[in-house]
C-alpha cells in the first residue's frame, strides 16, 4: 500500500507494522531475536508488528536494528536555508513561526448618552 495524507493514523501504523514485519522475515529474525537486539521488550515489537501505538525511541532503535535509521532523511529531510535567509539572519536561528497581526474589533463604543 502507498502511504499518502489520506489513511489513518491506524491505517499507517498497521502498514509500518506490516512492514517491519516482512523486513524481520526477510532477515531471517525471530521477533525474539529482534527485539533483544534493538533493546525493547518482545511486547512492545509486538505492538509495532499489529500497528499499535508505540513511543518514538522504540520505533527508532527498530529502525536502527533493521539498518533503516538513514531513511529517515527521506521521511523529514533536513531544512535548507537559502543565502539570502542567511544574511538577513546574521547568525540568528529562527525560533517561532511569523503570523499576521490580529487587528482587534471594531465594536460599539459605549458612552455616557450625551455625546454625539
């Protein structure tokens, strides 16, 4: 299955789980054996095999065991800032993003009665 912004959560976890699960096999690597080496709990590679939520640092040691820690430049490649962005910045690390002033509004002004 491809992954796109149109699955699940659930549909994506399952289809990582599946994957993994066919990287362990290819390797010829019980779900034991896999996990002692990635230093998680047989449990817990369980839970990433039937797409259940996992923490990160699980999921990344998997990763790293199946020698698949490099792809993940591809899933969030590294921000590339031009020149330009480099001198206007002079060293200064961009912090928050910039949003559009909110202009408050304009509501009825109270006042006494007897001013125009």
């Amino acid at each position: 299955m491809r992954l796109d912004n149109h699955h699940s959560d659930e549909a994506i976890l399952k289809e990582m789980g599946n994957r993994i699960t066919q990287l362990r096999l290819n390797m010829n690597k019980s779900q034991l054996l896999l996990a002692q080496e990635a230093g998680i709990s047989h449990r817990t590679l369980i839970r990433i095999e039937h797409g259940q939520s996992v923490q990160a640092s699980s999921l990344i040691r998997i990763l790293r065991t199946l020698q698949l820690i490099g792809n993940l430049d591809c899933l969030i490649p590294e921000t590339i800032v031009s020149p330009v962005q480099q001198l206007k910045m002079q060293g200064k690390q961009r912090k928050r993003a910039s949003s559009r002033a909110i202009k408050p509004k304009k509501e009825n002004v109270w006042s006494w009665g007897d001013e125009k």
